[in-house]
C-alpha cells in the first residue's frame, strides 16, 4: 500500500480521521474508534484478542475496522499505533509497558509504589508534550476574567475540583465547589451567569450530574472550561474551552498526576493575568 493513498501513516491524522469518521460508523465500528482514541497504549502494546475484549467487540470487529481505514488487516493499523511511541516518548511508554509486565509479580507495597511512580511520570510528560500552549493560555483568561468560578467533578474527578477550589480562594478568585451534598448539585449551580465561570471536569465513563450540568449552565449563557479525556466526551457540546487529559493507568488504576498538575499550572496563570492587568490599572486612588 503506497503512502499516498489517503490511509493515514501518523497517529495525529489517523486521530483527526476518526473523529471525523465516528458519527456516521456502524454501531461496533464506532466503539472500538472510541477505544482507539481514547486508549491508544492499549491498542499499541495489547494483542487482538485483548483489544477486542477491552473495547468490547469481536476480533474480527477490529479487522473490519482496520480494513474500513484502508489498512490490510489490524497490525498495519496497530504499526500506526507503535509509530507514535517511536516519534513521542519512546523512553517512558517503554518504561511502562515493562511495569505492566512486571505488575502482577510485583511484591509488597515499596514495588507497586514504583510502578505507581513510572506511571505518574509517563502521564506528566505526555502531557507535556501533547498539551496545546493557546488552548492553555485561553483557558487561563476564562478563569482570570470570570467574575466567580464554579467546580464541578464527581468521582475521580472530585479531587482535582477541591483544590482547584482551594488553590484559587488562596489565591484571591471567588469559588464554588458544587459538592453535590444532599444531591443538591444542580441547585448550587444555578447562581452562576455568564459572568461567572463553570470549570466541568469529567472522564470516562463520566457521570451524568455533571454532563447535564454542563449542559445547562452553557444554555443560561454561562461558559464552560472542560477538563476531560477524549474527544467524544459529552463535555464537548457544552465547553467553550475543551483541554483533553490522558492519564496513563496500572492495571484498572488511572493516574490524576497530570491532571492536578495541570490544574495547579491554570490557577497560578490566572493568578499571573489578574495580577499583571491590575498592575497596568494602577492604584484605585492617587
């Protein structure tokens, strides 16, 4: 197959062709686009027989679906998949894929600590590396200039709110962490207007409080920061700003490292903005 019949040869067009291609595929070919994108070192590193039974299809599903692509079969495919190590971060997805090995013979609590350690590390740098710095910086307007900032993360995603919410009253930004006490949630959200700020964080398998309060809090008007992590999140209808998290996992065990790195990085450059315009103010009084 020659390089120029359109089949995609880097994982960044074969990401934007998936996204594009998703809406109108079969039901099953759809779901293992999903899969794809949103675990692309599951399907690098893992065999057919394992990709099919994490993305929830049969193997020959992932045939049909290399195939509807314009590759030969799944490992041409999966050869994409591998590329994207070679290109990115070959040191610290290898690193990875070694822990997962030696995981399950891991003994005592110091051993897994280091596998949770490696996989941290994997997260941060690939965000590092990945992370676009304009959609960064907007982001970090969104919160300077929001008259109150609304946080809203269930589950895994609580705790990244609670000390967005902390870091930012320390900071000098009016904060409502919407804890969802005596399923009140909606509730505490329906204050904020389109002055104020609502920051959405939600990943798979997302929950449903927080998408439906996304939704109609950006229906009254009021802009949405999305912390997520794929594309096809439902956080994407409602975000003004979207900024796509990957965590590497262990085993069924998902890091938050770069996504509290992250929210650390945004609360301290919107405390950067709010400082530098006041400065350019001046003093309220001579």
């Amino acid at each position: 197959m020659s390089e120029t019949d359109g089949t995609p040869r880097d994982f960044d067009t074969l990401r934007a062709l998936l996204i594009e291609r998703r809406p109108d595929m079969p039901k099953r070919l759809a779901q293992v686009a999903a899969f794809a994108v949103d675990r692309p070192d599951d399907v690098t590193f893992g065999t057919v027989a394992a990709i099919a039974e994490q993305a929830g299809v049969q193997p020959s599903t992932l045939v049909r679906f290399a195939q509807s692509l314009g590759y030969q079969g799944f490992s041409e495919l999966q050869d994409v998949f591998r590329a994207r190590l070679r290109d990115r971060w070959p040191d610290y997805d290898e690193r990875l894929e070694v822990l997962r090995r030696r995981s399950a013979d891991s003994q005592g609590a110091h051993a897994l600590f280091g596998d949770f350690v490696d996989t941290a590390v994997t997260s941060l740098i690939r965000l590092r590396d990945t992370i676009e710095p304009a959609r960064m910086d907007e982001a970090a307007r969104l919160i300077a200039g929001a008259r109150a900032i609304y946080l809203l993360g269930q589950r895994r995603a609580f705790p990244v709110c609670s000390y967005m919410a902390y870091a930012l009253a320390k900071l000098g930004s009016p904060t409502v962490l919407i804890d969802n006490v005596a399923g009140l949630g909606p509730e505490q959200a329906e204050a904020a207007g389109p002055e104020d700020l609502l920051i959405a964080v939600s990943f798979t398998p997302y929950t449903s409080l927080t998408v439906d309060v996304a939704n109609a809090a950006a229906a009254r008007g009021v802009p949405v920061l999305a912390l997520t992590d794929s594309p096809f999140s439902p956080l994407m209808e409602s975000a003004k700003v979207v900024i796509e998290v990957i965590e590497a996992d262990l085993g069924a065990f998902r890091s938050l490292s770069g996504t509290l790195c992250l929210a650390m990085a945004l609360c301290v450059a919107a405390a950067e903005i709010r400082r530098a315009e006041a400065e350019e103010k001046g003093p309220a009084r001579a």
